[in-house]
C-alpha cells in the first residue's frame, strides 16, 4: 500500500517511514528539512530503499494541496510535521501557529477538496492539559508525583492549553478531531508524552532523554531546568509505531477518536533519575548547570493509557531502563551525527 508522512524526516516520522518500508510498502514524505538532523534521517531512509520525497513547508495551502493530490491512493495518512519547543513557541507564537494549527488545517482541507478517505493518524501533546493546577503535587523519594493520584491523566481530563505550543496543537488537535464528525474524515489524535529512540536528534529545549545521553557521551554542556525532580512517563519508539499501525488496521472501529499514549505510570522517570542511569551505565562523572523553569513546564505528567489497552490491544513493551539503554548504543554507535547538532 501507499503511506503518506507528513515531517517524515523528522525523529518519529523517520521512524514510522522506515518501518512501512521494511514491511514493502511504498512510502512518501513531506518535509521542510528545517529541525537539525533531518536531512541526516533524509539520507538514512534513502540507504533502505526507495522512497518518494517532497521539500515542502505545509504552511503553503496549494502546495499541500499538490502533495495530498499526487498521493491521493495513499491509504493511511501520518502527520507528524509540527514546530514541537514550547521555548521557541514562547519566542515566536505567530510561526508556532502557522506550523500547527494553520499546517494541520492545511492537511485536513487538502484531503477534504481531494475527496478521498485515508486513515489520518495525527501526533498531538500531553501540553494542551497545561499545568493541571487542581491536582496537588507532593515530592516523595527525590521527585515529584500527584497525591492520591497514581493511576496518570485520561482522556476525560478538562484540556487547559498552557503556552503557545499547547495553544497551536490544542487547536490543531480539536479540528482533527471534528473533522472526523463533521466532514467524516478518518481521524485519530494522539496525545504523546515523552518519545525517544533512535534518530532523535534532541536539543536541550526538545527531546530531553535524547539530549541528556548525546551530551552525556558527547561531553556536551548538559542543563536541568528547574530542580530536576519533574517526572515524566517515557516511551520507547518502537511502541509508539506498533501503536500507530494498530490505529491504521482499526481506523474504522476508532475514526474520531483520541487517545492519550506514553510510557505510563511503569515508565515514569524523573530528570534527576535518567542523569543518575546515565553515570552508572557510563561510568562517568556528568556535570550538571541549572537554569529558571521554563514557562509551560510540567512538574508531573503521566499518562494513563488504558484507553489504548481496552479498545487496541497496546501496552508499552518496552521498559525504560532498556530502551534506555538502546538508545545509548544507538548514540555510541552514531557519534559522528551529532557533531554539529
């Protein structure tokens, strides 16, 4: 079959792309090339096959129009093309809208002019719950956690979108998610904690897990925002795929659906945890700098992902000490990608 991926050199859209390919399938990508290590991911995907590649910034209506046109027999969808800092949200909300909300229009209506009907599976953020004030956060062993509340976030919880960024993929994921009910395009939204895995190119603003091993082996200045103790559930990519390809094969039983996908409450780990891993692991001394909390930043967040489990079949496989540790191999073995990151 045919798979369309919006940011598909990006670190999930790569990784989705290459499993489509090593299944045989045809695969095609837009991309603007504009995150560090994309066209390094470009080249990579190029090395396992062929692939159709379109330059393409999805602000520009026509020209994703042009793109959804020649891939109108694509069967499924992913769009994972997104401005994804909540920082460079903050310094600059007007492009951060026009990547996320304007861009996800932009695909929605392309593929509603075209009159055709893939599947639609959309990366959204745990961000559009924003800081979740209500619920009250203790510290208890060295990080922090919600009282009384062990279980993590479900798809019920009131949405509080908190920064731009959670303002542009809160307003991008709502009309995802209605143009499912309203022009019965097949959509599903996910609401994604913390992914990493192999080619992440994390900076120290995005891609934290990512970024704290490249700096830990590369020797790069590594800087906790805050105090370190913030938790969150992590999830290794390679679920994050099985998850969307699942999506794909029971789009028709969860069109219109959204659904909250992380690592869960077994995979929760806080900053000042994953740095202690990594001296173990590495056996070596990794100086720390702090800095202010950063606007938008979470103290706790865990996903609950029973949603997933009941109406899928999916739960994480991988644990985070492990994947972990993957990606660490992953890193040593690809030093020299990171040179200029």
């Amino acid at each position: 079959m045919k798979v369309l991926i919006t940011g598909g050199c990006g670190f999930i859209g790569s990784n989705v792309a290459s499993f489509y390919m090593r299944k045989g399938d045809e695969v095609s990508i837009v991309d603007d090339l504009s995150r560090k290590g994309s066209e390094k991911n470009l080249k990579w995907l190029r090395s396992l096959g062929a692939i159709d590649f379109i330059k393409q910034d999805i602000t520009d209506f026509k020209a994703v129009q042009r793109a959804i046109e020649k891939n109108r027999d694509s069967k499924v969808i992913f769009h994972m093309a997104g401005q994804v800092a909540v920082t460079d949200s903050v310094d600059d909300p007007r492009k951060d809208f026009e990547i996320n909300a304007l861009g996800t229009l932009n695909i929605l209506e392309a593929v509603r002019s075209a009159k055709i009907s893939p599947a639609i599976i959309y990366g959204s953020t745990n961000k559009v719950y924003g800081n979740m004030e209500d619920l009250v956060v203790v510290e208890e062993n060295g990080k922090y956690t919600w009282k009384g509340m062990k279980r993590g976030i479900g798809e019920s919880r009131p949405l509080d979108f908190h920064s731009p960024y959670g303002c542009s993929k809160g307003c991008a994921e709502q009309y995802v998610h209605d143009y499912a009910r309203i022009y019965g395009l097949k959509t599903v939204v996910m609401r994604q904690s913390c992914i990493y895995g192999p080619r992440q190119f994390g900076v120290e603003d995005q891609g934290w897990v990512a970024w704290f091993i490249i700096a830990a082996i590369s020797g790069k200045k590594m800087t906790i925002f805050g105090d370190g103790k913030q938790v969150r559930d992590i999830l290794y990519i390679d679920d994050l795929v099985d998850l969307f390809h699942s999506a794909y094969e029971n789009i028709d039983k969860i069109k219109g659906g959204i659904f909250n996908i992380g690592g869960g409450s077994e995979n929760e780990i806080s900053l000042l945890e994953l740095v202690a891993f990594l001296k173990e692991n590495l056996n070596k001394n990794i100086p720390i700098e702090y800095g202010s909390w950063r606007p938008g930043d979470q103290k706790v967040y865990i996903s609950n992902v029973s949603k997933a489990k009941k109406i899928l079949g999916w739960s994480p496989e991988t644990g985070k000490y492990n994947g972990i540790r993957k990606l660490i191999s992953w890193v040593k073995e690809n030093k020299d990608l990171f040179k200029n990151i």
